[in-house]
C-alpha cells in the first residue's frame, strides 16, 4: 500500500476542520508540524476540498492539454520569467536550484543549465484581483467554462491552505492570534498559483540518459505547496536523512501532498524544513528496451504571501539564520533562470 514505510507521514486533516476542543486541534498541529520539521512533506487526506471538485480539475487540466498546439499557443506564458502565467510548451521552463550569485554569468548560466530540457508542458493561473501577475486564459470558444471553474477551483484550495497553515504554525508554538497575525494576514490569497502540469509520454532511455528530464531536483520557493497527483507515480523526495538519496512519494487516493516552501523554513529559521523533490521515472517501471512512459498530471497549488511581505525569523531568542527578505525580490532571484529573458511560449523549441 502507499506510504506504509514511507518516511513522509499521512495526516487525517478531519481530526483537525472537525475538532471540538482546542486539544485536539493542538493534538493535529504537533503532528503535522513534526512532519513538517522532519521530512518537510506530509500525506493529507480529508482536507477538505472536495474529490468531485479535484477530479473535476483533472478533467479540465486533460481536456486542456489534448487541445492541438495551435490552441493552446493562443494563451502563451508571457516573455521573460517574472510573470508566471498562461501556457508553456515542453521545452520552455527550466527548473532548478541554481540561485545567482554575484559574479555569476546569467547567459552562460542559462545556457547549461538549459542543456537538459525539461520534458513537461505547464498552465499557470492566478487571481484576477492581482494586476502583477495577470491571467492569461485562451478564448472561451476554444475551452468554454474552463476559466469560471478554475478560478473556482483556485480560491477553493485556499481556503484549505489557510487551514493547513493555521495548523502548521499552532504546531510551533504560535497562538492563533500570532499566527493570524504574522502568517495569515500576510496571504490574502491574491499571490499564490495554481498550475496544471502534463508529464507527456516520453521513451524510458531518454530519461534514464539525461537526455532530457521531468522536472529536477528544487525546492518550492513559497509558504506551501498543496500537491494534487494522478495514479501514475514518478514524485520524489529526497531522504530527511541521507541527503542526495531520493524516496518514492507513490500517489494516495483522495490525499494532497503537502510541503514546506521557502519562506516557512525561513520564518521558522530552519525549524521547518523545506525538502528537495523532483518528477522521474514512475516507481511501477520495469526495465524493458523501448519502453515508454505513461502521462503523468499534476496539479500543484503554490501559497505565497502578497509581494511587499518582509519575511524573517519569527522563532523569539534565536538568532536569525537568514537575513530579512522582500517575497518579491526573493521570487525574482529564484525565477531568473526558469524563462529566458525576452522569451516567449512560442519561441523555445
């Protein structure tokens, strides 16, 4: 069964949404926060978005991708990597871990980093209340009531999110007053994303060669991250306790996966631990010649604080590991790889 030995815990959510004492609320925020400090992923079922609902995304996200090219071409992701909205092509976004430094070359950089392309085609969605990032939705004639649901979809994953992250800092030691007031009201749910990823097939030996990948080895820079998978498989993360070593994170009917961002490690000061994950090869592969994978669909929902947001140590009497920073300027740096500079959807092979 997936999860059993797994090191990345499975939380029943409902003990906490339906909780009738503030015990048992504390109860389910040490254990997710234990997961969160020891691996920095947890299995969530029962978490209250609705499984009509996600199955109903994954419905969208596939009728979307089979579209012919030509259509989906007509909501490209902008040119450039700050504005992460519409369509990307396989080929166009890179994932990495690489941050710049000063001195680096960007350009030659880029150019190695680009040597593997990443093998995935993405649609990235966010507020329409959030002029910095604005949507780009194809027409409604080529997909009619994709847009309405999943604007829907977005706000209700958030409404998760807050509970998750109201759970996770209880589980710090923060009061609900502090976390409402240091964490909640810093996400208004304006910046966060929600991204539906398809994993074409693809030959075994392409991948196995580094000819080309799925996604690489990073970490997400945001608060949290709330996976939705497919039964095909193919997410890892690496072991809490054998850095470089990656672990099968196998799909669980009906439960997100949750991990820790950036930004919570940060505010945490390391206390929650933000893992490296990446998308290979689905576990159930065997090793026959020619073999090809299957698709895999993901749909992550990414949480960040608004743009302005300082974030710094919030854990008293411990010196700061990390020096205070704005989320917008942090995303930038992060970002600068991921879409070259002047570069559009349709304009990467």
């Amino acid at each position: 069964m997936p999860g059993e030995g797994s090191p990345i815990p499975i939380i029943d959510f409902k003990r906490w949404l339906k909780a009738e004492s503030p015990k048992k609320k504390e109860q389910i925020a040490q254990e997710l926060a234990d997961a969160c400090c020891r691996v920095g992923f947890a299995y969530i079922i029962n978490h209250g978005v609705r499984d009509d609902l996600v199955q109903e995304a994954f419905a969208w996200s596939r009728k979307l991708f089979d579209l012919p090219m030509e259509e989906k071409m007509l909501a490209p992701h902008p040119p450039g990597p700050y504005i992460h909205r519409g369509y990307s092509q396989p080929g166009l976004e890179k994932v990495s871990q690489y941050v710049h430094k000063d001195g680096a070359d960007p350009n030659a950089e880029d150019e190695e980093l680009r040597r593997v392309q990443d093998y995935k085609e993405s649609y990235e969605i966010g507020s329409e209340d959030f002029p910095d990032q604005p949507n780009v939705w194809l027409p409604e004639t080529v997909l009619p009531g994709f847009r309405e649901f999943m604007l829907r979809f977005y706000w209700q994953c958030f409404e998760t999110a807050k509970e998750l992250l109201r759970a996770i800092t209880m589980g710090l030691g923060l009061s609900r007053e502090d976390a409402e007031s240091l964490i909640l009201r810093r996400h208004t749910g304006l910046n966060n994303q929600l991204r539906l990823l398809h994993y074409p097939p693809i030959p075994r030996e392409k991948l196995l060669s580094i000819e080309v990948a799925r996604m690489p080895a990073h970490s997400d820079w945001g608060s949290i991250t709330m996976l939705f998978q497919d039964e095909c498989g193919g997410l890892q993360v690496e072991d809490p306790n054998k850095p470089g070593i990656f672990l099968d994170a196998e799909p669980i009917e009906g439960a997100l996966v949750l991990n820790v961002g950036d930004l919570l490690m940060r505010w945490s000061n390391d206390t929650l631990k933000s893992t490296l994950h990446r998308v290979t090869l689905p576990p159930a592969q065997g090793g026959k010649a020619g073999e090809i994978t299957p698709a895999r669909y993901s749909i992550p929902y990414f949480v960040s604080p608004d743009p302005e947001v300082v974030v710094e140590c919030l854990i008293p009497d411990e010196p700061a590991k990390y020096p205070p920073v704005v989320w917008e300027d942090y995303r930038r740096l992060r970002a600068k790889l991921m879409y070259p500079e002047g570069e559009t959807a349709g304009t990467s092979g």
